[in-house]
C-alpha cells in the first residue's frame, strides 16, 4: 500500500510532544453525509467497504457500521447518549447513507 504522508511537523507543547501529520487533499476528504444534534456523519474518500459511517462531536468519534447491518464498530470518547442517538440516527437514514456512500465511490 501506498505510503500517502508527505510530511510530518514535531511540536513541543509543554512537556507534551504533538505529531501533526500533513496530508494530501486527496486523502484528507471527508464528505459530510449529514449533520445534526451536534453530531457529524461522514466517511472519508478512499474509505472501504463494508459501507460505515464515521460519527464525530468534538474530538470524540465513533465508527458505525451500516451494512451487513448496523453495529457500533468503535467509540472513542462519545457519551453513551451520542452513540445512541447516533446508531438511531443512522437507522432512520439508511437508504441515504448507503446512496451517498454509492454516489461518491461509484
């Protein structure tokens, strides 16, 4: 696979060292599928399949799986009331989801 990072800036922050790695447009796009309650739905450009959707609010994020059948895959940080709402949320735009993943990636 190819190595997509073109570079990486080291800042010290106190007694914190911070990574922030530079990447190109490409790899960096996000379509927004939809956003509301304060949460964020999107997937990222070059994602692969099964179709999922990131979920974000904040610097808290959490991976949903849309197809086979919809599953949190990962939580890092949501409140559990986030992630809640958010596998609802998902439930009730299925058929949109899986339409804009198809529309982007086809």
């Amino acid at each position: 696979m190819e190595n997509s990072w073109l570079n990486m800036i080291v800042c010290h922050c106190g007694d914190k060292k911070l990574s922030l790695f530079l990447r190109s447009k490409k790899d960096i796009d996000m379509p927004t599928v939809f956003e509301i309650f304060g949460l964020r739905f999107f997937f990222f450009s070059e994602d692969h399949d099964p179709i999922h959707v990131h979920v974000v609010r904040g610097d808290d994020e959490a991976k949903i799986a849309v197809v086979p059948e919809i599953e949190l895959v990962y939580n890092h940080g949501l409140k559990a009331q986030d992630v809640k709402r958010a596998l609802k949320l998902v439930k009730m735009y299925k058929d949109e989801i899986i339409a804009a993943w198809n529309e982007y990636h086809d």
